[in-house]
C-alpha cells in the first residue's frame, strides 16, 4: 500500500522513467514468449530455440540495468532523516523500491501477454503473418507454468537487483590493528603512524609532566621536576609529538584531551578507477572470443552463435569496467596544461561524477559498436534482419541510452549543492552551461574513437 501511496504522489518525470521500465520489461516479455513459441512450433530443433532463449539475455540485462538506475535516482524512496521513528528506515525504503521495481514490471509482462496472444489470434482478430509467424506457435496451445516463468524472469529479477544495489550499508569505519602498535619509543598505545629516525632524541620533543609524579611527588626529596625554565610544578600543559604528526595537549591533573572523547568518523573512499586495467583485459578477451567463434550470417533465420553472444558480453563487461577510469583520465586530460577557469572545473566535475556516468558510457560504446557491426553485416547485400531482431536491437539501445540519461540526471542532482554555491559566489550560468559543453565534447573525443576501434576490431573477423 505504501509503495502505491508513493507511487500516485510522484512527480511526473519519475512516472515517465518508470514507464520507460515497464515499456522495457514488456519488451524483454515478448521476446521470451517468441522464443517459446519458436521452441513450439520447431520441436526438431531445440538447439536454435535454445540459442534464441539465450540472445534474451541481452535485452533481459538492459531492462534490469535500467530498472536499477531508475530506482537510484527515485525521490520517494531515498533515506531521510526522522523516517526511521515511524517505521521508514533504510530497509523499508529499499522494500518499497524493489516492490515499486516489481509492480512496473508485472505492468510490463502483462502487457506483452495480452499483445502476444493478440498477434496469436487467441484474443480477437486473424493471427498474424510474416517472419514472425513462426515464433507465436499459432494453434497450439501454451503452457501455463512455462508462460508464467517467462513472464516473472523480468520483474522478478530487476526487483532482486534494485534491492541488492540499494540494500542497507553501515558505515565504514577504522579497524583497529590486532597488534599493538608503538609510534615512538616508550609510548604506551594504539600507534597511527611511525615516527622517522631520530625523533625521540630531539632537544624538547618529550617534555610531559606526569600526573602522577605532580600529585604525590614523585621524587623522594620533593624537588621540583626537571622542565624548561618559566614552567610551573605540576602546572600548565606541555606540547608532545603525537604519533599521527598531531599535536596533543596532556593536562596536569590528568583529565584526557577533549579531542579523544569522540574520535572522528575516516573521510569517504574516493571512486575506484583501478580497474581498468582489468576493463581493458576483459575488452580484450571478449574481442578474442569473438574473432574464433564469429562466423557471418547468409540466412534471415541464422542466428548467431553463443560464442559471439559471449564475446559480446565480455565486451560490455569490459568496456563498463574500464568507462570509470576512462571518463576520470579524461578529466585529468582537461585540466592538463594551464587549464583556465572553465577547463579547470569542466574537469574537476568529471573526476567527481567517473563512478556514475562512466559505466553507462561504456555500455552505450559496447551496444553503438555492436549496431556499427550489424549495419556493416546486415547492409543491403547481407542478409535481412528480421523484425525480432529489429525489436530486440531497438529495446537493448534504448534501455541502455535511457539508462545513460538517467545516470546523468542523478549526477545533477548529486552536484545540485555545488551549483548553487557556486552561483551564490557570482559565477555566471553561462560558465556552467559551457563547462558542460566541454565535459560532453571531451567524452565524446575519447569514447568516440574507442567506439570505432572496438567495433572495427569486431567486424574484421566476421566480414572475411
């Protein structure tokens, strides 16, 4: 009930890109039960309606990663302070996420039913005919528990996967060592960092008063202990070196520093760009898996073969691997060479922004290759490119550039903050405006010519 309350309430820019999922999971649906209906209607060849269940795994993954970034950057569901007292807390809110996730997908599955039996002639009206006639098992009867399964892939797994990536994380905290440590000689505590070499032995570095020795005299003859000159018995603090670097007031009467009471929380993790090298490792892989297994297609009803769905999926895996160290090299790259004012921040927001835009990137340059190579191998003389093929392709580009503008609208909002301080500083919104042109012109120099070689690469051993 919540998740429907929360849904009617929602503004309609968050109804448009849910839309988008259920449009997405319709899809993913209809495609599921043409490859059942394949498998129907050609019982004598399992092995290709077992490759066309295959290939569904392709717009089934696009209609997932969608749901997920849809799900991120939704208001209603996103933690606030106060929500937990009435029952709100981070894991009711990622529950009513992932129902939210699920409800649109059923919509979606529910459609591409009614559409599947119309097109079958179950519903009203002749069956259909064409290229597809083949796929929709017209006059046979479908089973319930197979329809049912195919239908509740799509909902059930973009829900598992929203509440997976929006799960409950604590905080991370500083672990302390299991050994003891010691900073310097003598010192009695959990050590944060080593002292270099001759540290102790420097002339004042440890003149401390001891609480003890001050309160009960700890010398037997009660002189006053040894100090600077100008210091009091048992009096004021005295500056130690501490082991981080800091500097450390100890108080006379033995009261703890105030800083101790409550230890500060480590700063945040900046975004993991080290791996790309492992990007580029699986970019490379899936660009050989493909050269041996890739053979060109002479029928309108060959479909490919696994090894290529395979390479294919080792090349977006790779490409989204390597797109965060890519888009934070080339915010670096901008801000090379006295960079002036607009350069300077054009990078500096590409730097913060590589861990949300940069693996939407990649997997928009995998799928752009991937149409560049069935353009060049489905062109006016190759063979044609059937109607399912066509709405698989179209649902896959479009899941993946939805996802990309998702992204981009989350990053917005992340630095919706640092828009507004800069703003109330004086910059003008036409420096804004051009930094983001130059982010956008030097994503697209970069990833263009990757996009290209990726795709060149792929087609050299599919057109020989």
């Amino acid at each position: 009930m919540l998740a429907l309350r929360l849904t009617r309430a929602a503004h309609l820019a968050v109804h448009l890109r849910r839309l988008l999922v259920a449009v997405a999971s319709a899809g993913t649906g209809f495609l599921l039960l043409c490859a059942l209906g394949h498998a129907l209607s050609h019982p004598d060849t399992p092995g290709a309606s077992a490759l066309r269940l295959a290939w569904c795994t392709a717009p089934l993954a696009a209609t997932v990663y969608l749901a997920v970034a849809v799900a991120r950057t939704d208001p209603g569901t996103r933690p606030r302070s106060g929500l937990s007292a009435i029952g709100l807390g981070p894991g009711r809110l990622m529950a009513v996420s992932a129902t939210t996730t699920a409800l649109a997908g059923a919509l979606g599955s529910v459609a591409a039913l009614l559409l599947f039996l119309h097109l079958r002639g179950d519903l009203a009206g002749p069956p259909a005919g064409g290229l597809a006639a083949g796929a929709l098992a017209v006059g046979q009867s479908l089973p319930v528990p197979a329809t049912l399964t195919l239908l509740a892939l799509a909902p059930a797994a973009a829900s598992a996967a929203v509440a997976w990536n929006l799960r409950p994380r604590e905080p991370h905290r500083a672990r302390p060592n299991d050994v003891r440590g010691y900073g310097r000689f003598g010192a009695y505590g959990w050590g944060k960092a080593r002292e270099t070499f001759g540290t102790y032995g420097r002339f004042g570095a440890r003149w401390t008063s001891s609480p003890a020795q001050a309160g009960s005299g700890g010398r037997a003859d009660g002189a006053e202990p040894d100090g600077p000159s100008g210091l009091p018995h048992g009096g004021a603090a005295l500056l130690t070196r501490a082991g981080d670097g800091s500097d450390d007031v100890t108080a006379a009467d033995g009261a703890p520093p105030a800083q101790d009471a409550a230890p500060a929380l480590p700063a945040p993790r900046p975004a993991n760009t080290t791996v790309l090298p492992w990007g580029i490792a699986v970019l490379a892989a899936g660009l050989t898996v493909e050269t041996y297994t890739g053979h060109p297609a002479t029928a309108p009803d060959t479909t490919p073969s696994a090894g290529v769905l395979i390479g294919w999926a080792l090349t977006a895996l790779g490409l989204a691997l390597a797109g965060p160290g890519l888009t934070h090299l080339c915010g670096r790259l901008l801000q090379a060479a006295r960079p002036g004012a607009l350069r300077l921040l054009a990078g500096r927001v590409l730097m913060d922004e590589a861990h949300r835009i940069g693996r939407p990137l990649g997997v928009v340059c995998a799928v752009a290759a991937a149409g560049y190579v069935a353009g060049t191998l489905y062109g006016t003389d190759g063979p044609e490119f059937g109607p399912l093929s066509t709405l698989g392709a179209v649902l896959v580009a479009g899941c993946t550039v939805a996802t990309l503008l998702t992204a981009a609208v989350e990053a917005k909002h992340a630095r919706a903050d640092t828009t507004d301080a800069l703003l109330r500083l004086g910059a003008p919104p036409a420096t804004l405006r051009g930094a983001a042109v130059v982010r956008a012109l030097a994503l697209l120099t970069l990833f263009g010519p990757l996009t290209l070689a990726v795709a060149q690469l792929a087609t050299l051993p599919l057109s020989r």
